[in-house]
C-alpha cells in the first residue's frame, strides 16, 4: 500500500513538472522608476539585489525555480509583490499614489517587513540581508523623493483622492 501511494505520489510530481507559470521576465521599463527619479547606483544596487525580483519586470531566478511546486510559490510572490509595487511601471502611476508608495517603502523597509523572511531563509538572497545601513540607505533616498515631489508639484496632486460611496439603490 505505502509503495502505491509513493509511486502515485511520484507520478504527480513527475506530472506537475509540465505545468509552468510564465516567466517574469519581460524587463519592460520604459516606464522605470528612474525614468523621472535620480537613484543613484549604490541604492539602484540595493534595489535590484533586495528588490527587483519581486517589484520590477525582470526576475532573476534561482535553479530551484523550476521545479515544481516552487516555481509557483515563487510567482505567487511576483504576481503579488508586483501588485503592491512595480518599480518598472512606477512613472505610470498618478503623483500621488508614486507619493504613497515612496512612503510604503520607507514604512516596510523601516518595519523590516522587506525583503520578506522567506526571500532569504536559508541564506538564498543574501545580499537581500540589508544591513542598518543599508536599511537607513533606502529609505533616506525614498523620503528625498517625497521631498522632490513636495517640492515640485502642488501638495492637493500628493494627495490620495478619497472614493465617494455609491449613492443607495432603491
């Protein structure tokens, strides 16, 4: 019994092996953050090690990538974290959700909620493993792009516009 339940299970993994998530591999950036933003190289250098895999366009994958299940942990977390911020598409956005997600930025760095645990366990990633320093780094530039939005544009266009509710239905 154990060996046909093994075997079956075999045979699944041998199976779910044909079955891929695409690649996130595009590196689309006409619309990249540093298209309109200065970052300069060491911060750009902390972005794409601790980052871009997750929030731009280009991932750069492991080997363990493809294998499955893994390959569809791994863009689960694309697909999401490129929801929650995409620094290939940043300049898309209106000023005030590039305003906001400046602020997101310095909140998870600060918070060490980014990058996420699992992104370095086992020591995968380690240059993700952001010193302090490297911390304070991040998040200095991110408030200095707050700063330049503040000081370039009117304040009411940084601001997140509230959604009126529906009116009732009868």
């Amino acid at each position: 019994m154990l060996k046909k339940i093994l075997l079956g299970l075999g045979l699944v993994l041998i199976l779910i092996q044909f079955f891929r998530p695409e690649k996130n591999e595009s590196d689309e950036n006409t619309d990249d953050i540093s298209t309109k933003y200065n970052v300069p190289e060491d911060v750009n250098h902390l972005l794409k090690v601790s980052c871009n895999d997750c929030h731009s366009n280009k991932t750069e994958y492991p080997w363990y990538s493809n294998v499955q299940p893994v390959a569809w942990f791994l863009n689960n977390h694309v697909v999401d974290g490129k929801r929650h911020l995409n620094f290939s598409n940043f300049t898309k956005l209106p000023l005030a959700i590039q305003y906001h997600k400046f602020e997101e930025v310095v909140e998870m760095v600060e918070e060490k909620e980014m990058p996420i645990p699992s992104y370095t366990y086992l020591g995968l990633h380690s240059e993700a493993n952001l010193t302090q320093e490297q911390r304070d780094k991040i998040m200095d530039w991110s408030k200095a792009q707050m700063a330049y939005l503040k000081a370039n544009y009117p304040a009411d266009s940084l601001v997140r516009k509230k959604r009126s509710k529906p009116a009732p239905t009868k």
